[in-house]
C-alpha cells in the first residue's frame, strides 16, 4: 500500500504505488508513484485506495494533462493511417474545423458526456461566430444530423482507441443522444419529363452523362470514373473500376464497396452514343466523361435545367431514375440490387431466373422506355 503523510501547510499528501515499468536507460525497474492531495488522512488514504485497486484490477488510467487536441492530432497520425485517403483528409477537416475550436482545451481526462452533448447541439443550431482559416470572423451554419453522426463516430472511435491505450476509463459518447439522420427523398423524373430531358440533350456530351446515370444508375462519382477500356462493346456491358471523388483535391479511388464495383449489362443504346461521341474526337480521352469534374458538370447540369425551365433535380438523382423505371416493371429486387449496385445479403433462390437472365431483362425495360420518346 501506498504511505501518507502531513504536508507542512496542513493538507495531506498521499502516494499510490503505479505498476512498475522498465527503464532501458538504466536497464532496471522503475517504481512509480501517482501523488494524491487532501484536507485530511482519511480523504487522502481513500484516494490512495481507490487507485491501487485499479492498478489492481488492471483498470487505472493516466493521461495527465494531455489535451482532446493533443491526442487527437496524435489518434489521426497513428490510428488511422488504413482509412482510404478521402476519409482520412475528412477526419482531419472535422478535427481542425469542429472539435478542436470545441474541445480542444479540454484535458483528455476531463471530458464528460455533458461536453460532447453541448458540442452536438450547438453544432446542429449553428448561427454563432467564428473565425475561418484565413482569420475572417463569419457565422457558422448548422450541421445536419448525418454530419453531426460523421463527428460522433469520430469522436467514438477515438476515445475507444484512449480507452484501449489506458489513457480513458470509460468513453463519454456512450453517454450522449447522437442526432438523428434526416432521410433524403429524391426527386425523381417520371418517363415524360425524362424524354423531354432528352430531347433537348440529344447528340451532345450532356447526352453522353445523361444516359449513364439515367440508365445504367451509374453514381455521379462512377460517371466520371469511367474509362473508355471499361466498356465491352461486345458483350454489352461496362464495369465499374475507379470512381472520381474530392475532399481537398479530385482523386480516382475504387468503388465506396464490394458490390459498387461492378460489370453491369448496359443497354445498346447508352453504347450506341457513347461510341457516336467518341467518334468525334481526334483524341480519345483518359475519361469518357473528363471534359468536366462531378462537381463542375452538376453545376452545369443545374444551370441547364434552369434556362430550361424543367424541373430541378441533382444530377445524381438521375442515378434513381432507373431504379424507379426497373421497379415500377415489376423487374425483382435481387436483379435491381444487382443493376445499383446495392448491398444485399438476402438469397435470390425464390426467383426461378439467374441473375444473368436479370440483367438481359433490365436492359430491354430500358430499351423499352427509352424509345417511347
């Protein structure tokens, strides 16, 4: 057991004995102690106690004065480094931007569940100021649930790795109500509008990105990923390879999943204009669809909507358009699942086809609503 003893200014100090460690420099063991402080013996003989029974019990922690930012900016260093590149410059934004402006002050040891919530809601009402990166003072706009989830799960899994590490006893955002994710309801074009669409696009590059989000359900991302050497004019099918996305910079990554990379049965029509479009360039490019960046060409997308006066929808939201066709014909689930891209764990073997003879069909429904125009 540890010893105390009566400071000369009256309090108590009291000294729990640390499990050893050993020191390589002086190539022996080390005994450390943990210095406890009191009004009188008793409180600090409790203190000393309470200690030694979590070295005991292989439970105690001591992260002294390390700060959520010191072990923060050391977590995303160490702990993270198998994160694709686009989540690993995220975790660094939410860190930089949100946490440490918060939390960062706090000592590790110190943060309770009361400060992560503050955190959370202050970050989901927004309106209150803050200096940006280039020190201008502006107002902060309230997060959505979904980002607001994004910052838990970080915050979670940090504290975990603490936990692991004996710098935390205990993770605070087990304690915390974490928001709730708002759901996103596309808007989707029916058949009519979508012809329409068509129309006015037949024949240009716009047709070419058009037709592969509307009818291969392509993702915006997969869009501009796809690579002329990706199709197999033969066969009739394209594979998703590489997808092109952004954080700080554009970067040709691979799918979000298993199931987003992908060899899909893709209608003669789609190949038919891309092949016209390719035909008329001197110089096939490296991207079917390079001429823009997903984020530029969905600028573009919604300013010809616009001067078109055709209802506004994203150009990602094309991509639910061939959902909503495959399911309004009655084509099964598994088989649009498979043409999505869609995570599915469910056995197909109440269907009497494969998944072969799905895919022939999907694209004769696509075939079918396409030349209704």
């Amino acid at each position: 057991m540890g010893s105390t003893f009566k400071r000369k200014d009256g309090t108590w100090q009291g000294n729990a004995n640390l499990p050893k460690k050993w020191n390589e420099e002086k190539n022996k063991w080390d005994y450390p102690k943990k210095v406890v402080y009191g009004k009188s013996d008793p409180e600090v003989k409790r203190l000393v106690n309470e200690i030694e029974n979590q070295v005991y019990k292989n439970i105690f922690v001591e992260s002294g004065n390390t700060t959520v930012e010191g072990y923060l900016n050391q977590w995303i260093d160490i702990y993270c480094t198998e994160l694709e590149e686009t989540t690993q410059a995220l975790y660094r934004m939410y860190i930089r931007v949100h946490i440490i402006p918060e939390l960062g002050y706090l000592r590790l040891k110190d943060i309770i569940p009361a400060h992560i919530q503050q955190f959370y809601n202050k970050k989901l009402k927004g309106g209150y100021k803050y200096k940006n990166d280039k020190g201008k003072e502006t107002i902060r706009l309230a997060l959505k649930g979904k980002s607001v989830g994004k910052l838990h799960t970080l915050l979670n899994r940090a504290f975990k790795d603490a936990i692991k590490n004996k710098l935390l006893y205990t993770n605070p955002c087990e304690a915390v109500n974490t928001p709730k994710k708002e759901k996103y309801t596309p808007r989707v074009y029916n058949e009519k509008e979508m012809h329409i669409l068509l129309t006015l696009v037949e024949g240009t590059f716009d047709e070419v990105c058009i037709v592969l989000a509307a009818f291969t359900a392509l993702r915006r991302g997969e869009v501009f990923g796809l690579r002329p050497r990706d199709i197999d004019y033969d066969n009739r099918t394209l594979t998703v390879f590489e997808t092109k996305t952004k954080f700080d910079r554009w970067l040709i990554k691979s799918p979000k999943s298993e199931t987003s990379s992908r060899t899909i049965k893709a209608p003669k029509f789609v190949l038919d204009i891309i092949k016209a479009y390719l035909s008329t360039l001197k110089v096939v490019p490296e991207r079917i669809c390079g001429a823009y960046t997903p984020d530029s060409f969905s600028k573009h997308f919604k300013k010809f909507l616009e001067d078109k006066k055709l209802p506004h929808i994203r150009f990602h939201d094309l991509r639910h358009f061939a959902g909503s066709i495959l399911s309004k014909y009655n084509i099964p689930k598994p088989a649009i699942k498979d043409f999505m891209g869609h995570a599915d764990e469910q056995t197909t073997s109440i269907y009497t086809h494969s998944l072969s003879d799905m895919a022939d069909i999907t694209t004769e429904v696509m075939e079918k609503v396409y030349y209704k125009k």
